[in-house]
C-alpha cells in the first residue's frame, strides 16, 4: 500500500517537473530569475509581519484578538512561502542551476553583486 501511495506522489511530482522541464531554458531561466525575486519579496513581507507580531507581543496595551490575528497572518504568509519555495525548487530542479539574480535592493549580505 506504501507503494501505491509512493508511485501516486511520485506520478504528481513527474507531472509538475514534466511541465518546467518541456520549457526553453531562456524560458525557465526567466521563470527561476522571477521566482526568486517572488520569493525574496515574501521573505521581506513575513519579515515585517513577524516583527509586528513581536512588536505587539511586548506592548501590553495590545489586545489578546490582535496578537491572534498578528499571529494567523504569519502561519498563513509561512504556509504561502513554503509553497513558493517548492515550486521555485521544482523549477531550479529543471533548469539544473541556480541563475544569476540581482540583489533587488536587498542588503542581506550573502548574494555577490
């Protein structure tokens, strides 16, 4: 039965990579370069959302709804990432390399200009 269940996953992931690996490379290239900026813009907007979050979790004057709320929108942002972050990989996957992006005004410190 594990085995069944392993070829239907296995069957989903060929399916996905199968649709990236039937695109040009300029094609799949430009889709990791757009991709990775995506995902760097989600990286930034749950970073903000988590230091909100924090932010009212030390200010006592916040209300306990709020702090849910704050709390709800970074599992649901995470959760939206994580799926982000699986077909960027699917697409990276397809390509076979990690393109050349540039740092999109980010400072972070680990990309070479």
């Amino acid at each position: 039965m594990n085995k069944a269940s392993s070829s239907d996953a296995n069957g989903r992931e060929t399916d996905r990579k199968s649709r990236f690996s039937s695109m040009q490379q300029s094609e799949l290239e430009a889709l990791a370069v757009s991709a990775i900026l995506e995902h760097r813009r989600l990286i930034a907007a749950d970073e903000a959302v988590y230091q909100e979050w924090t932010r009212a979790t030390e200010d006592p004057s916040i209300s306990a709804d709020v702090l849910k709320s704050l709390q709800e929108e970074y599992v649901a942002r995470q959760r939206k990432s994580e799926v982000q972050q699986e077909e960027l990989s699917e697409i990276i996957d397809a390509l076979g390399y990690v393109p050349e992006v540039p740092l999109d005004n980010m400072n972070d410190g680990q990309t070479k200009p």
